[in-house]
C-alpha cells in the first residue's frame, strides 16, 4: 500500500469512563430549605427555617434535579403554579400539604422546575387574594440529586397594580406580562405589585409610593434592600388613583418620590415609566421623568404604550387578556434588553444560537451564509416558532430532529410551526439553499420569532467538526435537499460532529480564466478562493479563527477535466491547497479523495505523498475504487442522488471516524 493511503479503519472500541472520586456525603437534603441549588426569587421571609413566606406577587422557586419524581410542599392552602422542563404550566388550585407535581414520572435524566403562586401579601397572611405563600421545600426520589442552575445576573421588577400582576388573564401573574418578560429575556423578575394599588397612598388604596421599601404591602418590616439589586424597574401605576381622585400634582410629586426611592435602592438601575394603557396622568408622569433626568438622571425613561394594545386584547376594557399580555411582553422585551445587556431571544446576537460554517455576520442586525453546507441550530421553548426573513429564498429546516422541510421563495416572517407544537423545550435546524449559479435568492438570516415568554437555550455543543471541500457532488447538486442530502452533511449528523462543505457547483481545483479554459467559460478555483469568507470575486478572508475543523476532506476535480486543465498543472494546484489546508488548520486530519470517477488518482496520491515526504503525517489519500455505481447512484452520470449519496457516505463514514479519534 502506498505511502499515506488508508486502508478501511476497524472501529476502535469505546474507552471506559473515569470514575472520579466518592462524592462526599451531602450536609443537607437535596430539595430542602437549606439546599443552596434552590433559587428563591422576590421577597422571600426566610426568618422561619421550617417555612419559608414569599410576599407581594409572583414570588417563585427553582431548581435543577435528577429523577423522575418531583413533590412540593406547602404548608397553607394557595393557589400554586408550577412547570417541569419548560413544559405547560400546571395549575394547583387551593392546595395544600404535598403537592405531587409529576403524577406522570419523568423521564430519567436532567430537570428543572419552576413554582410560583396567586399570593396574598399581607403581613398577617391574610386572605387577599388567598393565602400566603408558603413554601416547605421538594422531595426528590430517593437517590436523586439537585445541581446548580446557571447563574443568572439580571433582574427586572416590576412595580404596579392589577395589570401589572395580571389580574383576570388565565394564570393570573404567570400570564402577565411582567412574567412573560422576565421568562423571554432570561433574567429573574420581581412583581412588587397587587391588584388595586395606587401610586399615592390613600386610606382605601395601598400607594407604592409608601409601600415600595416593605417586605409586604401593608406590612411593617422593611425589606432588605441587600438581598438583591434590580438592574430595571419598570413601573405601571396610575389607573387606580384616577378612580379615586387624586389631584395632578400630587400624582405627580407621589412619581418623583417613588424614581428617586428606586434610584436609592438600585443606583445602577434603568428606570422605565409607563405610560398607563387608559392614559391617566401622562403629563405628569413624563414631568416626573423630566424631574430626575434635569437632575442629572440619564437612565430614566419613559415608555409610550400608545398603540399597544386594541379593543380585542381585554378582557373588560381594563385588564388586558392572554393576546394583550403577549403583545405588551413582545413590545417591551426589545426596549428592556439593551439596558439590561441581554440579547433579545432569537436575534442574531443571541449566543444560544450556534452559526456552523461560513457565515457573514459583518451586519449585526443581518447575517449571510455562505458556500453550502452553513446552518444555524439552537434549542427554544413555548409551541411556536417563526424566521424572520429578509427577502425571498429557499431553505430547510427541521424541528426536533424530525425531517427536513422545504419552504421555496418565502420572505418576511416565515411561520415554522403552522401547526403548534407541544409547550415545552424543541430544537430547530435551518439551513439555506446557497446562492450561485443562476439562482440569487437572498439568503439573509434576521433572527426568530418565538412565543411571549418563550426563550431560547444552548443545544450541546459538538466537541468536534468536520470540513468538505469540493464541487457540485460536495454540494449535493441535484439531491432532493442539495447540501442536506448530500454525503458530508449525512456524515456530520451521523457522527454527531458540526460539518460544513466549502464547495460549490461547477468550481474546478485549479482557477481558470474564460481564454485558459477549453470551454470558453470561466472556472472558480477554490486553490485560491478556500481561504475566503465566499466564493465571489473580491471575497474577504475567511477568519480561521472562528472555527478549526478537526478533518478536512478533499474531493475536487470532476469540472478541471471538462476544462482541460493539464496533469501537471492539476498537481501543482493539488499541493498549493493541501498546504494551504494545513496552514490554516494545523492540526487537522485531512483525508485527500480519489474522486469517484477515478480521474486524478495519480496526480491526487502523488500531491499527497509531496506532503508527507515535507513531514506532514496528518495528511492521507482515501482510494474510493469500487464505491461508484453511475447507474444506480446517479441522476445523470455525474451527479449522486439521495441513494448515493448515502452508499458514498457509508464508504466514507468509518475513514472520518478514524480521522476524528485520531484527533481527540
């Protein structure tokens, strides 16, 4: 066998897992009080170690755990909500005692929940609007476990009355939009709200104004301000004082003081005045915003709500409904985001969204793939989920790893779930048909429209990656999805790797001008235009940086012999991009193909065997006789169809899982 050739690998075995240490014995019990993987958001009364109280609305609990059953426990009766896995919310009304919140156990593995409640705030834990929340900690199966929830470092709270805590929507505060909010842009959230509040404090109306700094509304104890810092406080108010005839400048006065009690509290906070949604007083809560900002306050703001809502989004012309808390959540998510320095979920800054291969990302606002093969994937939640797209083009997407699906020439908001899935965590894939040839569709990516409250979350990211150079065979020309049909996207998704092909119909190896080529027509080579962003004239460099393939795979050829490119000149171009292959990827593999028609074979091994002689060992010639059937594998002599791209891809598959062990 020749110097650098591979024979067909033999499968090494899987290498047993390292057993750490004994994990030591744990001080306290997983899901109680004391647990600290339990995440206690609002204004929790932790003073009595066997209970803890939350106050005002909305305060909530979460945890990460094992298993596949989960309990809570509360000691008074309460309205309680809670979901598993970003699934459905579960409504337990005038509970008590264990609540069991997986009737239908898990599935085993990794879970999170989340608990809240209709709470009453009342210092003595009265009966407005039911009792208090009360919270005694979750048991877990026997041998589960908690873990650590990735740490969030924002907060927004939200100070208001009824619509603020979403009084008459179907879950109350967990379908209100303060909650929506918070969930969407991933941050913890505070409710220091309750139906029926003013701003001023009236003898038959609680006032914010007075009541902002307590750890209950109507209570005595003063909350410690230490406990968390908001980075947003959005406020609401205004609605309850007009029915009870507060007067303009008092309205206003009982505003600047509740803005400079947040400011106090939360110096590096960004202020947000609404502007109430039946427009009372807004002259003077703009005055109230001026009075701050002309103080030198430049991080107060008011917010017009004007044409927010319609007549369809309440539910009695007050209390906005389910559509009117989502419409609020998706105008308001965009505004709070840039000041809390979150991404706004599915934009194209979101970091939870992987881009794989080459894409242009010099617009931020708009991202562009380029050759074939690029694709986006990120996990999100809620049932819904929409592309947003510049103009028309064609591309596939898959939603949990189901088939792909073709949407041709679309543009605008491109709804993916037409039917709406199941609430709860799903994947999305989406990649574009790449534009070349005569086809110039505009494939601009412009982020994804999810559901009010629904977010998006890192999928596992691959430890390894793999990169086909080629032609219109590495491109999948003619297969039914063209790059996700073709043989190096199989691969990459049967070994679990991210892939990209840097290929692109009708390129040749070597770069021809109309008068060099036999033809008459000119000819891309991608021995120059690898190094590049995109195939076009003029391209920039490509950032190897942001991204090192692990194996390199080399099928070039089939249009250098249409062109008339000579042997000597093929082999010359052969080990210029094999060098430059390696000089951008140092440590790749790089597997060099004999092309499936067997032309260049010569010319192939020997360019390879050039570089192993220089003392590149990384570098091998994968010989491909016998693995092409032109009468059963393609459309046209040339071309693989779906059934041979997947015979080449179960040729090739065991060389790429060499290469990649050999790598890790």
């Amino acid at each position: 066998m020749a110097a650098g050739m591979l024979a067909a690998p033999v499968p090494a075995e899987a290498s047993a897992h390292r057993q750490g240490p004994p994990a030591e014995a744990s001080p306290y019990r997983p899901g109680s009080l004391t647990d600290p993987n339990l995440r206690f958001v609002g204004r929790w009364d932790t003073s009595d170690p066997a209970t803890y109280i939350g106050n005002w609305e909305s305060p909530y609990v979460e945890m990460r755990f094992t298993g596949t059953t989960l309990k809570a426990t509360i000691r008074d009766a309460a309205t309680v909500y809670a979901s598993i896995d970003d699934g459905p919310v579960a409504t337990y009304s005038g509970v008590s005692g264990t609540i069991d919140l997986t009737p239908t156990p898990l599935a085993g593995g990794t879970h999170t929940v989340w608990l809240s409640y209709r709470t009453g705030e009342l210092d003595t834990c009265a009966t407005w609007p039911s009792p208090c929340a009360t919270f005694q900690g979750f048991t877990l199966d026997r041998r589960a476990r908690t873990l650590r929830l990735p740490p969030r470092r924002k907060l927004v709270e939200f100070v208001g009355d009824s619509i603020t805590v979403g009084a008459l929507s179907s879950k109350n505060t967990v379908t209100s939009y303060s909650w929506l909010v918070g969930k969407q842009l991933g941050v913890d959230h505070t409710n220091i709200a309750r139906s029926g509040a003013c701003l001023v404090q009236l003898s038959n109306c609680f006032g914010l104004d007075t009541n902002f700094g307590k750890q209950t509304i109507g209570g005595t104890t003063d909350w410690d301000f230490t406990r968390y810092a908001a980075d947003a406080v959005v406020i609401n108010l205004g609605t309850n004082d007009a029915g009870r005839g507060v007067s303009g400048p008092d309205f206003q006065a009982a505003y600047v003081n509740l803005l400079r009690q947040a400011r106090a509290r939360y110096p590096h906070a960004a202020l947000f005045a609404f502007e109430t949604f039946r427009q009372r007083f807004l002259d003077e809560t703009r005055a109230a915003v001026r009075t701050l900002a002309d103080a030198g306050d430049d991080n107060v703001h008011y917010i017009d709500t004007e044409t927010w809502l319609t007549a369809e989004d309440y539910v009695d012309g007050g209390h906005p409904n389910d559509a009117g808390h989502a419409r609020i959540a998706q105008r308001l998510a965009p505004i709070l985001a840039p000041h809390l320095g979150v991404a706004l979920p599915g934009s194209t800054a979101d970091r939870n969204i992987d881009f794989a291969g080459r894409w242009d990302t010099t617009n931020p606002a708009a991202f562009v793939p380029q050759w074939a093969g690029a694709y986006l994937r990120t996990g999100f939640t809620g049932s819904r989920v929409a592309l947003e797209q510049r103009g028309a083009i064609d591309f596939w997407y898959s939603i949990d790893g189901g088939p792909y699906t073709k949407a041709t020439n679309v543009s605008g908001r491109v709804d993916l779930t037409p039917t709406p899935l199941t609430e709860g965590r799903h994947t999305l894939l989406v990649s574009y048909r790449i534009v070349a040839g005569s086809y110039t569709g505009d494939a601009v990516f412009q982020g994804l429209s999810l559901d009010a409250g629904a977010r998006t979350y890192r999928l596992p990211r691959p430890r390894q990656s793999t990169e086909f150079i080629g032609d219109s065979i590495t491109a999948g020309y003619t297969a039914t999805n063209m790059s996700l049909s073709a043989f190096p996207w199989i691969i990459g998704e049967n070994l679990g790797v991210a892939h990209t092909q840097i290929a692109l119909s009708g390129s040749c190896l070597r770069e021809l001008s109309a008068t060099e080529s036999i033809r008459g027509i000119r000819c891309y080579g991608l021995e120059g235009r690898y190094t590049k962003l995109g195939f076009g004239d003029g391209a920039a460099d490509w950032d190897f940086r942001r991204y090192r393939p692990d194996v390199v795979v080399v099928n070039i050829g089939t249009n250098d012999v249409g062109h008339g490119v000579k042997s000597a000149d093929f082999l010359v171009a052969y080990e210029k991009l094999l060098l430059t292959v390696r000089q951008r990827n140092p440590h790749a593999e790089i597997l060099a193909l004999r092309i499936f028609k067997g032309w260049w074979a010569a010319e192939t091994e020997q360019a390879v065997q050039a570089r192993r002689e220089a003392g590149d060992r990384r570098v091998s010639f994968v010989d491909t006789t016998g693995w092409w059937d032109p009468a059963t594998m393609t459309n046209d002599g040339t071309h693989p169809n779906d059934h041979g791209h997947r015979v080449l891809a179960d040729y090739l598959q065991p060389y790429v899982a060499a290469a990649l062990e050999r790598r890790s």
